[in-house]
C-alpha cells in the first residue's frame, strides 16, 4: 500500500537530527517552555514575515487566544467556512459568540468574498449579532483571497485571522497572510506539512499589545509586561493572573523537533509544488478537475484533491489499487449536528454543499517520487466507472 503521507521518509532523510535535538532536550531538563521554545518563536517569526510569534498546545487553542483577548462574546458574530475542519468553528461557541458559516470559491474551495459580503450584511440587517470577527482558512494549503477579505474586513471594522493550520507557508506575490490579517494561526499536528510528534500550534501577529495578551491568555492569564509597567512584582509572574486564561503550551520537545523541520521546510514546500504539477499534468485528462493555483500564490499542497463525479466509485477502485484517498468533508460543518443551528451566510451554501460528493484527495508528502505518482496517476487513469 502506498502512504497517504510519508512521515517516516522525512526523518529518515533528516538523518538523526531530529533525534538528537529530543535527545538534548531530555537530557536539559527544561521540558516545558525551556529555550527551545524561545528559540522556535524567533525562528517561525522569521520565516512567516511576523514580529511576534507563541507556541501553544495546539492549532485549536491558536485560534482561541485572539479571539479571547479581543474579548468576543455573547451576541458577537464570527464568520468561518463551512468546508473545512471542525477547530475553525468550533471555538467559536467557546465563547457564547455564534458562527456564521460562508460559502467558498469554487476553484480555490476557500472562503469567498461575495459570499462573505451576503453574510456580514445579512447579519447587520437581522441585528441579532454583531459582526466581530473573519476566520478565513487556507483550505488544503492554498492561502484565501486576503486582498479582497482584508478589504471587506476593513469595510465593516471586523478583525481577520488566517487560519494557517493546514497552509503555513502559502504566500500572494510572496507575502504571507499575515500582511492582510490581524493574526495567522496554524497547526503543527504531525500531518502537517510543518508538524511536530504530537500535538503543538502557533500564533503569529505583528500586534505588541496583542502579542503581550496572548502570551499571558497561553499561560493561565499571568502578568506580562504592559501588567507592571506601573509596579513590580518580585515573584513568577505566573503567580500573578490578570486575566481569565488557558494552560496552552507548546512542549520543549516539539519546539526542538520543529526547529530541525522548519530547517527544510521551504525546500519541502517547493518539493510539493512539484509533485502537484506532475500530478496536475498527469491527471487532468482523467477527472473532472485538478487543484490550480492562482497565478502569484504559493501552496504548500498539505493536501492534493480533486474533483471526479463518481468521487466514491474512484475511491474503491483506488483502494483496490493499493492507494489510499480520504475525503475532506463528506459533511460541511453547517450540516454537522452540532453546527446545524448556527446561522447561515445570505444565499446560502451551494458551492459547499456540492463540493463534499465530488472531492477525493490523493498521496501527498515532501518525499513522494515520480514513480510512486506514476502509479497513482495509471490507477485513476485505470477508472472508467
């Protein structure tokens, strides 16, 4: 059976460093927050074009920490797709706020913004919720239409997070998302294309003040420094809480197993870029369409899929094959149970609701060889249900 993802390869290639930067760690001592952490922090600010970057537990507690410090809540209106995981929304009612789910671009499968302008006015209209807040995702590692969502976000003095868990790395005319939102949070769940050996996220923001809330909100709401600018206070500053917070961070192991795969990630980044044009090139003929990129932007392909309209015939065929497919989502979170009562954006969702009978995503890792995709390639080929 062919890998659906390849994690093993990738360590073997990186030839014990991984191992031996756990190994320090362990023998160090400092496995919570030690200077690994600190250190991975400078690091992933580097590389995603930010000021400020904190570790933390998770992608789903990165999304948290913004909108816990912006103080959303009860009444507040926060606007998410509906195709995409459960984490984008599901803080959301965290907090008493409402999800507001928006409708995607049908090439990109990210939040478009004509749907996302229906929604927000729909909304404003009903006067039930006060629009806070756009959480657009970078569905499959193609970063959203942030010139156009920033616009509107701008428009309407809503706050814009890009959430990154499956794109950190995309960038528009090589600028991370970042230049457009408020906050970038992404995910380092192993699967990832920049995943650790458990779980771990991040938040990245070119806010001080902001950065400063978020630091404290990761570690039980402690005092930062804008807490005592008028005082002192002698002890851990964990000892003194300023503010209702979480415990959410990111061990020292996983900084130091990140440290050694944000090394190569570019050059993974442009290793997956050519598979999926050696996919795209060999598969187009055969499905009804393949991933394409807009001109200017850089995925990081964390997953590569594709549209066919028997999507579940192909499926077992390729299994028959000896290839593996997943589905990303059979059922869009306004149609999940426990999101079905959340409002809907204007016009509805149809692009969303027709998109989870036709996608199937296909192998996708940094060390997938052409001959392996030669095979995948020959077996949807091989399909004629």
């Amino acid at each position: 059976m062919i890998p659906f993802i390849d994690l093993q390869a990738q360590r073997l290639r990186l030839g014990g460093k991984i191992e031996a930067a756990v190994q320090e760690v362990v023998v160090g001592g400092a496995w919570v927050m030690g200077p690994q952490v600190r250190q991975f922090e400078a690091d992933l600010a580097a590389f995603g074009q930010a000021k400020h970057a904190l570790g933390c537990a998770n992608g789903t507690d990165a999304l948290a920490l913004p909108l816990m410090a912006w103080g959303v809540g009860r009444g507040d209106a926060v606007f998410v797709p509906s195709f995409t995981f459960a984490a984008t929304a599901e803080v959301v009612p965290w907090f008493d706020a409402e999800p507001v789910f928006v409708d995607v671009d049908a090439d990109t499968y990210n939040m478009d913004p004509a749907a996302l302008e229906r929604a927000i006015e729909g909304i404003r209209n009903e006067g039930r919720l006060t629009p806070r807040v756009v959480i657009a995702v970078d569905l499959f590692g193609q970063p959203a239409d942030y010139p156009a969502i920033k616009a509107l976000c701008d428009k309407h003095g809503l706050k814009l997070i890009s959430d990154s868990a499956q794109g950190f790395g995309c960038t528009i005319h090589d600028a991370h998302p970042l230049k457009w939102a408020d906050v970038t949070t992404t995910s380092f769940f192993p699967a990832k294309p920049l995943g650790c050996y458990g779980d771990g996220g991040a938040v990245l923001t070119d806010d001080d003040e902001l950065a400063q809330l978020m630091d404290s909100i990761r570690v039980h709401g402690k005092a930062v420094a804008s807490d005592l600018k008028d005082g002192a206070f002698d002890h851990d500053p964990k000892y003194l809480n300023m503010r209702i917070g979480l415990n959410s961070r990111l061990d020292t192991i996983q900084a130091a197993v990140l440290i050694e795969k944000l090394k190569v990630f570019a050059q993974e980044i442009e290793w997956r870029g050519a598979a999926a044009a050696r996919y795209n090139d060999g598969l187009r003929p055969h499905v009804a369409k393949v991933p394409d990129v807009p001109a200017g932007n850089i995925s990081n392909w964390a997953q590569y899929t594709i549209e066919h309209p028997n999507r579940d015939g192909l499926a077992a065929h390729l299994k028959e094959q000896g290839v593996p497919t997943a589905v990303y989502y059979p059922i869009p979170l306004h149609l999940q149970p426990a999101y079905e009562h959340y409002p809907r954006g204007a016009g509805g969702l149809p692009v969303t609701e027709r998109l989870k009978d036709v996608v199937v995503s296909l192998p996708m890792h940094s060390d997938l060889d052409a001959a392996t995709q030669d095979r995948v390639i020959a077996a949807v080929a091989s399909f004629k249900g």
